[in-house]
C-alpha cells in the first residue's frame, strides 16, 4: 500500500523551497503525494500563486481557505483560527500517514496543531533556526515540539532541536531544499529575464524584499521608512526590483506604502507580488546586491555569488555567509552597505545550507520510516552535559 505524505504549503516563498521535494515525491515509487494549499497562495492580494502550482503541474487535493481581510493582531488570530478549522476537515478526508511542513509561518502552527489532536505524524523542514526578530523564533520553536521527524539545514539547528529535548535519532541534517533549484532548474539568461519581467535591467540593479518585523509595536513601518530613503539615494542608473511583503501583521500597510512610493518613481522600481522561484532566482543571479530582511538573501544568495545587505533584526541569529553583511535599520547605515556589497567579492563564498542535494535526502528520511505512527509517542531526550 502506497504511503500517503501530505505536503502543505501557503507561500511563494515556501513553495519554491518545497518545489523539488514535491517533484520527488510525485515520482518515488510507493508514495501517494497529497497537496493542501492555503495562505497566500489563494489570494489575489499575494498573487493567487496558486496558479504557479498548477502550472507547474501538481493536483491540489484540498484548498484550505484561512486569510482574512485584517492583518492586525486579531485578524491573524483568526486565520488561525480558520486553518485549524480547515485542516482538520482536510486530515479528516485526506488520512495521510504523515504531513510535511516547512518553516515557521502561523499557518503551520494551525497545521501542527490540527496533526497532533487528530495524532498524524508531522515531519518538519527547517525547525532549529534562529531569527530573533520576529515571532516566527516561537512558531518555529513550537513546531519542533509537536513534530516527530525533524528535517534541519545544518549542525548548529540540529543542536537546537536536540536541545528542546526531540530525540536525536529523529533529527537530520539535510540543507536547505531552496538550493536545489541551482543545481536542478537552469536560470533564465538576462535577454529572457527582460523579456518575461517585461522591463529592462539596469546598470546597476538591486533585488529588494522586506518583511514585517512581527515583534516591533509598528511591525516595522519605521525601518522600511529608513530603507526606502536610503533607496532614493542610490545613483540614478540603479533599477529597484521589489518584490512584496508577506501576510504576517502589518503586512498590507508596508504594501500599500511601496506601491505608493513606487508609483512616483516609475522605470526606476519595479514593484511585483510574486515573480515566481525561477524569475526570481534568476534575477537574483543578474542583481549586483539583495537588500532587505528575507530569509533569501542568507540561503540563496550566497550559492549565486550575490551579496546580502540584511537589515535589521528580523533574521538576527540565523546563521550567515561572508557575503551577508548586517545593517542597523538607518537610511546611512543600510546606504553603506549597498555601496559595500555592490563592491564585494563573492567568488569561492562557502554556503552554510547544503550542496543542492536537500531533496532527495528528505524523501528518503520520509520513505525511511518503517511505521510513522509509531513516532507518536514522544519522550524527552535529555542532553546530559546540560544543567
């Protein structure tokens, strides 16, 4: 009987992490690949990326409708509330014999919490990382405890999780799946990039995502002032490719706040919800700097040889390449190390997340398993050398 492992997935960014372990699953032998998607991904407001998934050819099994129009603190609230509801209906239909998460957005605790009243096994991709700065630090944390098999991207988040007392032989040190795309899906060429962006690049050209800093009382609002002045400041043959925030709170506010500063300064930025994994690798690839406070800039980047001016305190203590270089939130400070970065050399960077290989060594981690239920029944590991 064929194993059933349901992946779910409720953001671009997400997605495009997941994108190789779906392709794998889909085609190993004795697996029955379930898709549930949610978040985002079934909004018109983050792109509807659901049509990427489709295009890329996956069947959805189950659409978990969960955003609501707010994203205050209330309004996530309830979308959590709502993806609790709608994942427990899709276990209910779906019966899998394992779910496969990634990450630490509040629509995966909605989907850990649904999987451990309803006793499914959870396997977790990327539990053991650090970013202090926002509240998806606690998400993730939380994940780790109500997962059973964990999936990390290196040693230092293996230590962590082993840490939260889950038990060392479930714990497995895989990479970070995004970096398969390099090894795996050839990038578009600038003449192509052009011609499906439908604009041109620039002399100079800068890759721009900035986030929601969930823990600050203003969710950021001041800090993307600072980048956006320090943007301005840039030499007049600099294009700014922004791609927008994501849904976390306060999310909307920081959107409407760049559609208006890009609508004064048209050709000049370039402002897109969703430019899909490969047109934004590929951009990637063809900038001369990333810029902002997404995760992207610290796992992919390095593996193109592009530079990372991260700001601020949203990913503090996630674990960096020589070429991340760390800013304080102030238009001068973020303003030097554009000029820095564009100036650095990248060649021979060390990437701390893996050879591209992420994948296949989760699959097989998945298909490993001789009964995932028997992983139900948790205990805590005690590590000796600890107080």
């Amino acid at each position: 009987m064929a194993r059933r492992i349901c992946v779910v997935t409720g953001s671009r960014a997400e997605y495009g992490l997941l994108y190789w372990v779906l392709h794998d699953l889909r085609a190993a032998e004795g697996v029955e690949l379930q898709l549930v998607v949610t978040g985002m991904h079934l909004s018109p407001e983050f792109g509807l990326t659901v049509r990427e998934i489709e295009k890329d050819g996956f069947a959805i099994d189950e659409r978990v409708e969960m955003l609501v129009s707010s994203d205050t603190p209330g309004g996530i609230a309830q979308s959590m509330a709502l993806g609790l509801i709608g994942f427990s209906g899709a276990l209910q239909r779906l019966a899998p014999d394992i779910v496969l998460v990634l990450g630490d957005r509040f629509e995966m605790l909605a989907v850990a919490q649904a999987c451990l009243v309803h006793r499914v096994p959870l396997a977790h991709i990327a539990g053991g990382d650090t970013t202090e700065g926002a509240f998806d630090e606690s998400i993730r944390h939380a994940i780790t405890k109500m997962a059973h098999l964990h999936l990390v991207t290196h040693e230092s988040s293996a230590q962590r999780v082993r840490q939260l007392g889950e038990d060392p032989a479930h714990v497995h040190v895989v990479g970070s799946p995004g970096l398969d795309h390099l090894r795996r899906r050839p990038l578009l060429e600038r003449t192509a990039l052009e011609a499906s962006l439908g604009a041109p690049l620039g002399e100079r050209n800068l890759l721009v995502t900035f986030h929601p800093v969930t823990l600050d009382a203003d969710a950021g609002r001041a800090e993307f002032e600072e980048l956006l002045a320090a943007l301005d400041a840039q030499p007049a043959d600099t294009t700014i490719w922004f791609t927008h925030p994501n849904a976390d709170t306060g999310g909307r506010a920081l959107i409407a706040r760049l559609g208006a500063w890009a609508a004064e300064r048209p050709g000049r930025v370039q402002a897109h919800a969703s430019l899909g994994q490969q047109r934004y690798l590929s951009l990637m690839a063809q900038a001369d700097a990333v810029v902002g406070n997404s995760s992207s800039g610290l796992y992919e980047a390095p593996s193109l040889g592009v530079a990372t001016v991260n700001i601020g305190e949203r990913q503090r203590g996630r674990l960096a390449a020589a070429t991340v270089l760390h800013c304080e939130p102030r238009r001068e400070a973020i303003a030097a190390a554009i000029e820095r970065a564009v100036d650095l050399h990248c060649a021979g960077v060390v990437n701390p997340y893996g050879d591209g290989r992420s994948a296949p060594r989760i699959v097989d981690h998945l298909l490993a398993l001789p009964d995932p239920r028997a992983l139900l029944h948790k205990h805590f590991h005690r590590i000796e050398s600890l107080p």
